[in-house]
C-alpha cells in the first residue's frame, strides 16, 4: 500500500492528458522550417507515488513534469 506525504492512502491517480501542436513550412524545395509546442495548456501531471521508473510521476507522463516547452528548427537539403 502507498501513502501520500499527509498519510492518506493512494486508491486512484488522476487520468491526465496533454494538447499539443506542431507544423512545418517547406519555405522552398530545399528549405523548410517547423515548430511545435507540447502541453500547451500547461498541464501538470497528478503526483503518481507509486509509480516505477520515475520519481513522484509516471514517466509517461513526461510533459506534465516538465510543463509547456517550445521547439523549432531548419533543415536543408543540400543538391
């Protein structure tokens, strides 16, 4: 049996689910650009003290540690 930090016994983690969005512009045929964010709404994921392989959190739920983050890049493909 696990406890929460207060002693009240885990019966249930709470589901989570994140939004995320990513695109890419081909500026020219060699020449392209893209972005994405992942949890845009910021989410955080439900404290999981039973999990395996992490700490506090399912490590699937890997964006909810981290909260919202950015990337972008290029790419050229060179003739």
């Amino acid at each position: 049996q696990a406890f929460y930090e207060d002693g009240t016994p885990v019966t249930k983690i709470s589901s989570f689910t994140t939004f995320d969005l990513s695109g890419r512009w081909n500026i020219t045929d060699a020449f392209e650009l893209n972005a994405s964010v992942a949890n845009v709404f910021d989410r955080i994921a439900p404290l999981d003290p039973t999990t395996y392989g992490g700490v506090n959190y399912n490590p699937m739920h890997f964006t909810g540690a981290l909260g919202r983050y950015f990337t972008v890049g290029a790419k050229y493909t060179f003739r």
